[in-house]
C-alpha cells in the first residue's frame, strides 16, 4: 500500500515553516505604496535600491532588467502570502490593482501592446498570476468585468508566446519559463488558455527538459542561477498538477528527479549556491526541502519550505519515497564537464570544470576550480555583478576572474559583449579518479589558434584535506605561464617565503605553496548578487618557460600542510630533469608523516619505464603514496 502526505499550506504558513517569510512581509509593506526593492532570493537580476512606480515603461537605474523584473509579477507572491498570514484583503486588494495596472498600461494599450512585454517575462507572470487569481476570485475581490479582461490578457499573452516561439527556446531556459507559465495557468484555470496552445506547451515543455538536462541531471547552460531557474518552474508544474489530478509525463518527472540529485552538489556546505557563470550566492535550502517534498513526499520537521511551490502544491496527496538513496562524496557529471565533492561532515567542498561553454550565461572558466575547507570558501568564482555591456560585465566573464592558467596574459576564451564571446577554447577529454584515500580530476584544453595545450590535474587528498593541483603547459617557443587564484572576501593572504603564502579566513589559516617565479597581490571586483559589489583579492603566480613547464600549487590548513618540496626523479641510476615524463612532490605534514606525489604527464617510449623517487619506484599517470 502506497503511503501518502498532503500538502497543506495554510498550515505551513500558520506554523512559521515557510522561508523568508519576514522578506515577504516586509516587501508586501512597500508593494502597499507602490514601491519596489527586488531583493527576494529568487529574483533573477535583484536590485537592492527602493523605487516608486512611476512608469511601466521607464527604468529608474537605467537597466532593462529592472523593468523585465518589475513585468514578471513574482512579488505577487509576497502579498499573497501577506494575506494568509494575516487575512488581511488589503494585500489581495494590491495583487488586483497590480494585474490590473499591468494590463491597463501593457495590453490595453495596442500602441504598447506586445511592444513592451518579452517572451520570458510573459511566461514567468502567467505563473506568477495563476494562484494569486485563485484568491481574488474565490474572496470575490474581483468582479465580473475584471475576471473577463483579465481571461482576455491571459488568452492573448498565450497567444503572443506561441506566436513567438522560436528553435532557439528548445534549448533555452527562455523556453521552459514560457512553457511552464502556460501550463501552471491552464492547470489552476482550465478552458481560458486555448487548447491546442496548452497542447503545445506540454509537448514543447518534454521536449525542452529532454534537450537541456543532461543524463546525470545538469542543466548545459552551465550556469546554477538559471538551473534552479528551470527546476524550479518546472516543479511548480508536477505540483500543480499532483493537486489538480492531471497526467505528468514520466519522462518529466524523471528528468526531475535527476535534477534533483545533482541539485545537492551545486549548493556549497554554507548553504549558498555555487557561482559558476551567470550565478549570484543564495540561499536556496527552502527550494531543495520542496522539491524534496513534492517528488518524494519527504519532509523534515526542521525544514522551511519554498511558499511558491507550497502555493501550486496545497492540498497536493504525494506518495511517500520507501527509502531514500544515500548521498555519495563525489558527484561526476562527466557530460557536462562538471566535478564535485562535498563533505557535509568536515565541510569540504570542491568543483572542477572543464567543459562546453554553454549560452551566454556561460563564462570563460575552462579548468577553473572552486575550493572549500573547513566551510572557508578559499577559491572563489566571483560572480556576474550586471548584464550591461560594460568593462566589469566582460572582466567577471573572462579567464582573468577565474583560477586557470593563462599564457602570455591572456586566456583562449574571451567575451565580445554582455553576451557574445570572440573565441572558445577547444575542451579536451576529462579523466576522473576516486579511492579512499584521494581523488583526482584531469583536465585538458587547446587553442586551437595558438596551438597549444593546457592540462590540470587536480588530485584531492581526502583525508588531509590537501588540494594538490600540477599544471602542465605545452606550447612551443617561449612564453609566460601565469596562475590565477581568486580569494574569497575577507582573506588575507600574507608572504611567508618565496614560494609560500598563508591564508587567513575567519580565524582559520590556510597555507599555500607553489612553484612559479613571480607573485603579485591585486584587487579583485566580487559580486555576490546582480547589483551588489565587493572587493577582494586575487594572487597571480608567473614564470617564463620555453616549449613546455610543469607546475605545482598545493593548499591545505596550516595546521597539517608543513612544507612542499620537488623531487628528482631517477631512471637507469641517473636523474632525469624531464618533468613532463615524470614529476615528483614530497609534501611534508605534521609530525613525522609525508606524501610522495608522481605525475609521469608524457609517456616515456624509449628506454626504463620505471621511475625512481626518493627510493621508491613510480610507473603510470597519477601515483600517491603515503609515508
């Protein structure tokens, strides 16, 4: 017998369980008057300054994307929940003038009619109007007339999506957003969106979920922000319609739950997402609960939930999962390019990626790597910041705001615009490694222009808590290899000696050793959400080479990383200086302890295959040994 849960969002609402609550309160006390701060967790380019609504048309800060924003309606939400908390119809009062008003100066208006609205910005507000109408007509806060232009206005923004749908959305989260706007709408209030657009939607809706989402469940814009984008419009579809007994597609509902299961690892020990591309650092556990929620009728008792979801799932009955798989460190999404650890007990974490660039919302990131220990976020991603076509819009894409290698000063990726990018590196295969006692993750790139080859290997050893990162350039001639190393907000990072840096982060220190001639400490711009900046610092390590170089950069808590050193290799008695057959790393802990670290990048083809380090014999591509 299947067990079952039934949402009830009342009374999650009664009993403090749904999050941000206090936001959406205090918002809906602006929204009373008229006046907008786009600061909820879930709004896709956030603005943090107060404006009054003076004109539908005209953007306070000069950015379209406050605009896009204030056409989305998503702060309906806040109101509505204002209302169930309070069952005061003053806030439901504001949602009707405010879909009305949006009608009166976007859809009445033919001048302006279809002129000022955006495919994406259409789908998101026929979601977000879906459950507020519930409301209003069931508390008779709209009346006939209203109900009737409001019909029309939903008929016709239905129309105007598959009017202007293009190729192009099949594989953009553009066409999810536009798709799941109209089936939400059509799932709550059947009979006022056409049929044979409803039909569409759905079929388009499979299509796109099938063409975006990737076998281990990453979404190849390679970007966090707009996967929790597309996962979560596309929930608020599997709750609509588990509360409204409608068919889901199998195929939807398991390309879900693979999102699902990647989900976890694209959120950081902090809590907050990963910024790989177009992605700022939110909160998004209430939206992690909820899906759990809805695809597996799993509930925590401590948990807050996502009220948007809530709202499309109350009253949903939601079988119960019979056990729930056991979450594993590591998670390869060797398809997209994607590679995690996470460590929830020691609150280590790492990602790796060397993979396709993705839309726009990709950046110039090919063997960048993003470090956590100890729940100190040490290597950073810094962020988007903006999307006008500014300096900082193209710097926070480039190379030079991620940690990976450049040659002479520059990186094989690079932005033409806000959106366009002048050249792609070629990726090349990733390879991936996992025992008890450490895993490794090898990356490699060409430029295809340059003719050259970078390879990384990223080689974690897990119980240390040691990143050991060898760096391996090929390109013939003469040339400047230099590393980039993106620091968190708040680290400090000191010279111990010439190859040695000490990282200080919340009372933790950190060492960090590396190989390279030249160091520098420079400024770095960091963005946690759209709008917001910060600064920071970034380490830049550099040394002139000539054909080929083989480095090293290896960090750890202070505590137990003491000192790292090269070691000669020797074959047939004698020492072999070349470092692109073999290199060696003695890496000195605390106490008496050591690890010999072998990478043999090149095979060797002619003569003794073996090599011989500090006594001790090495033969193929990564070797660890503990002493």
């Amino acid at each position: 017998m299947n067990k079952f849960v039934e949402i009830n969002l009342k009374k999650l609402v009664k009993e403090n369980k749904i999050s941000y609550a206090n936001d959406y309160l205090n918002n809906s006390k602006l929204l009373l008057k008229n006046d907008f701060c786009f600061q909820h967790v879930y709004d896709m380019e956030p603005s943090p300054k107060i404006y009054h609504l003076e004109d539908w048309q005209v953007s306070p800060n000069g950015d379209p994307e406050w605009l896009y924003v204030l056409k989305r309606q998503e702060y309906l939400q806040d109101l509505l929940y204002s209302y169930i908390s309070t069952n005061d119809l003053t806030y439901l009062k504001q949602i009707r003038f405010f879909i009305l008003d949006w009608i009166k100066n976007n859809d009445d208006n033919k001048k302006v009619r279809f002129n000022s609205w955006r495919t994406i910005d259409t789908g998101i507000r026929l979601l977000n109007w879906s459950k507020p109408l519930d409301y209003l007509i069931s508390k008779k806060i709209v009346n006939s007339n209203d109900i009737s232009r409001i019909n029309d206005s939903v008929a016709r923004q239905a129309k105007y999506l598959f009017d202007n749908y293009i190729e192009k959305y099949d594989l953009s989260n553009w066409g999810v957003l536009i798709t799941t706007g109209i089936l939400t709408f059509d799932s709550e209030h059947p009979n006022i969106i056409n049929s044979e657009i409803a039909k569409w939607a759905l079929d388009k809706f499979c299509l796109e979920l099938k063409l975006q989402v990737d076998a281990t469940g990453v979404h190849w814009e390679q970007s966090p922000l707009y996967f929790i984008e597309v996962f979560r419009s596309s929930l608020c579809v599997i709750a609509s319609y588990k509360t409204n007994n409608k068919h889901i597609p199998d195929e939807v509902l398991q390309t879900l739950k693979r999102m699902f299961k990647s989900f976890d690892y694209q959120i950081k020990p902090n809590g907050k997402l990963l910024q790989q591309g177009d992605t700022d650092a939110i909160k998004v556990k209430d939206l992690v609960a909820s899906a759990e929620y809805i695809l597996y009728g799993i509930v925590h008792s401590a948990d807050l939930q996502d009220f948007l979801l809530m709202t499309f799932g109350d009253k949903a009955r939601i079988i119960v999962a019979d056990n729930k798989a056991t979450k594993k460190l590591n998670f390869d999404s060797v398809i997209s390019g994607n590679f995690y650890l996470k460590d929830s007990e020691k609150n280590d974490y790492w990602h790796i990626y060397n993979g396709n660039l993705g839309s726009g919302h990709g950046h110039a990131a090919s063997g960048h790597i993003d470090l956590t220990i100890n729940n100190d976020d040490i290597l950073i991603d810094p962020g988007r910041f903006t999307y006008v076509n500014t300096h900082k819009r193209r710097y926070l894409k480039s190379g030079l705001s991620h940690n990976v290698v450049l040659l002479d000063g520059a990186f094989p990726t690079t932005p033409l615009n806000s959106w366009k990018f002048k050249t792609v590196v070629t990726n090349q295969r990733n390879e991936v490694y996992h025992s008890t006692s450490y895993d490794e993750v090898k990356c490699s790139y060409i430029d295809k222009s340059n003719k050259y080859i970078v390879t990384r290997y990223f080689i974690w050893l897990r119980k240390l808590e040691i990143m050991v990162v060898i760096d391996v350039a090929e390109y013939q001639g003469t040339h400047v290899q230099t590393d980039n190393w993106i620091l968190a907000p708040g680290a400090q990072a000191k010279t111990i000696s010439k190859n040695n840096f000490l990282i200080k982060l919340h009372q933790n220190q950190y060492s960090l050793f590396h190989s390279l001639k030249e160091t520098k400490i420079t400024n770095q711009i960091y963005a946690p959400r759209y709008n917001e900046l910060e600064k920071g610092n970034k380490i830049m390590f550099s040394d002139n080479f000539t054909n080929n170089n083989v480095s090293y950069t290896v960090i750890g808590k202070q505590s137990t990383l003491k000192n790292v050193n090269y070691l000669d290799s020797l074959r047939n008695g004698k020492v072999d200086g070349d470092a692109i057959h073999s290199f060696s790393l003695l890496i000195d802990l605390s106490g008496k302890h050591s690890v010999t670290l072998n990478i043999q990048h090149q095979n060797t083809i002619k003569g003794n295959k073996i090599y011989y380090v500090d006594g001790i014999p090495f033969y193929g591509n990564v070797s660890v040994k503990y002493q």
